[in-house]
C-alpha cells in the first residue's frame, strides 16, 4: 500500500514538471526559436559570444566598445592573433543577430488587415 501512495505521488510530480517544461517552452517561444537558428548559422551560442566579448548585458553601446577593443587587440599588425581576431567578430555577429530578435520582438505587431468586400455587380 505505501509504495502505491509513493508510486501515485511520483507519477503525479513528473505530470507536473512536464507541464512546467511545456509552459516554459511556449513562454520562450519564437525568440527562442529564432536565437536557436542564430546559433546554428553562425556556429556560436549566445553565452559564447558573451564571453569572448567580456559582455554581461546585452546593449548595443557596450557591445560595439568591447568589439573595438578586442578587434584592434588582436590585429595581426599589431602582433594579434588572426584567429582570435576572428571569433571577435563572430561573437558580434551573434550578439548584432541576438540584438536585432530582441528588437523584433519587443516591437508592437500591427493588426491583421482584414479583407475590404467589394459589392458585386
């Protein structure tokens, strides 16, 4: 009797979490959906993009500061690395592809044109 109330009870929490999962995929998503093929078009996530640009909040301002710096760092003239100066500007590429969804979406939808009838003749 006690392993069914332990088995009724396990049951009932793995619904409950995959009910969780379910609502939190939908909250995220189209922009988790769009950030996702982001990631696989340019072949860097969004973390590792943040990491190589040393940035914590995604804006435009400190983004295109650190990029500057990092890109004039590892210039090859300079004795840089072309390699690393080149994941410099996939992770920016990333994050101008992440900054761009945020703004897509944080736009407000116009409302679906609705079709004009025209009286037969």
């Amino acid at each position: 009797m006690g392993a069914q109330v332990v088995g009724r009870a396990f049951a009932r929490a793995l619904r409950q979490e995959y009910a969780a999962s379910q609502a939190a995929a939908e909250a995220r998503g189209r922009a988790g959906q769009q950030s996702a093929a982001a990631s696989s078009l340019t072949g860097i996530t969004l973390q590792e993009a943040q990491q190589i640009l040393n940035i914590a909040t995604l804006t435009p301002e400190e983004l295109q500061k650190n990029y500057e710096h990092l890109f004039k760092v590892n210039d090859k003239e300079v004795g840089g690395s072309f390699y690393l100066q080149s994941k410099v500007v996939r992770a920016k590429e990333r994050l101008d592809e992440e900054l761009s969804i945020q703004t897509q979406d944080s736009q407000p939808k116009p409302p679906p044109e609705q079709k004009q009838q025209t009286p037969e003749t």
